[in-house]
C-alpha cells in the first residue's frame, strides 16, 4: 500500500525495529530514523507555541527530538533550506529546515539542544505516542487533553500543567 494513503494502521510498529525513514511531498528529501527504541515507549512531542501551529499548517505540531547521530537525512536535489527563526517563544533562535520545492518542514535544531533535533513527523508512515507537549497553555478550547502524557505550560521541561502516567 502506498504511504500516500495516510493510514497508519496499515503499518505495524514492529516494522520499524530497524528503522524508518519518510520523506517530503515530492520525495525529494528523505529522512531515516536508526532508533530499534522508537516505538517501545512513548517518544513523541506535540507542541503548541505560534511558531509551530503556523510550520505545521495545523493546531499543533508533532515531533520527536532525537539525537542527531541516529538521523540520516538525504538531500535528493538539493532543495533542503534554512529559516532562521528569531521570533520565538524562548528568545533563542531556531533553525527550521523545510524543502524548497514542496514545503514540507524537514526539522528544527536549537542552541538550546545541542546534539539533538526535532524532526517533524508528519515525515513519516507511523509516528510514536507522544510522551509530553510543550505550551499546552496555547491549547485550543476545544482540544480534548491527551491521555498519559506531561503537559508543560509552555517550554519543554518547565512548567507541569499535568504529569503523564509513563
């Protein structure tokens, strides 16, 4: 089945023990995660601020932050660029890295985190339970919590709003 049918279902976990890698809409950027971890435990994060509603196109933005050194990331054709984002919530700028042929947003790196990135996972066929959320206080009214998870009130490892059952 193609990944363009959106279904996650139609791929067990278990198929990523030895990896998983996505790719942009126009394929011309692929992305492999080498974590056999990946989904033995709840790993993504889902953030709310501004700055990621509006990369992601929706009410929040879903993401792992991993280390670099199990990311292998190919520019096909060349078209992986750069924004450099100055506006954000912390004051410290982020990278933000997005092709330039289909828009997709690839990942966002941090002097805040070095050694690690956070690769959007809208990339990929399968993406982990999230294990936190970051600026849960920017949440919608109308967005239901999610269960078992930590809720910071904005920066990860701030404020807890809510400690997840992990």
């Amino acid at each position: 089945m193609s990944q363009s049918s959106g279904d996650p279902n139609t791929y067990p976990s278990s198929s990523f023990a030895n990896g998983m890698t996505g790719t942009c809409l126009c394929k011309s950027i692929s992305v492999t995660i080498n974590d056999p971890d990946l989904f033995t435990k709840r790993r993504g994060h889902l953030c709310h601020c501004g700055n990621c509603r509006k990369i992601s196109g929706s009410f929040a933005s879903s993401n792992l932050i991993i280390d670099d050194a199990k990311v292998t990331i190919i520019d096909h054709q060349g078209t992986l660029k750069k924004y450099v984002d100055k506006d954000t919530g912390s004051g410290t700028p982020v990278d933000r890295y997005f092709c330039s042929t289909c828009s997709t947003p690839i990942k966002s790196t941090s002097p805040r985190g070095v050694g690690k990135l956070s690769l959007k996972m809208g990339l990929f066929p399968r993406i982990p339970a999230p294990e936190a959320e970051a600026f849960s206080a920017h949440r919608h009214e109308w967005e239901a919590g999610i269960q078992d998870i930590t809720s910071y009130k904005l920066g990860l490892g701030g404020e807890i709003l809510k400690q997840g059952q992990l």
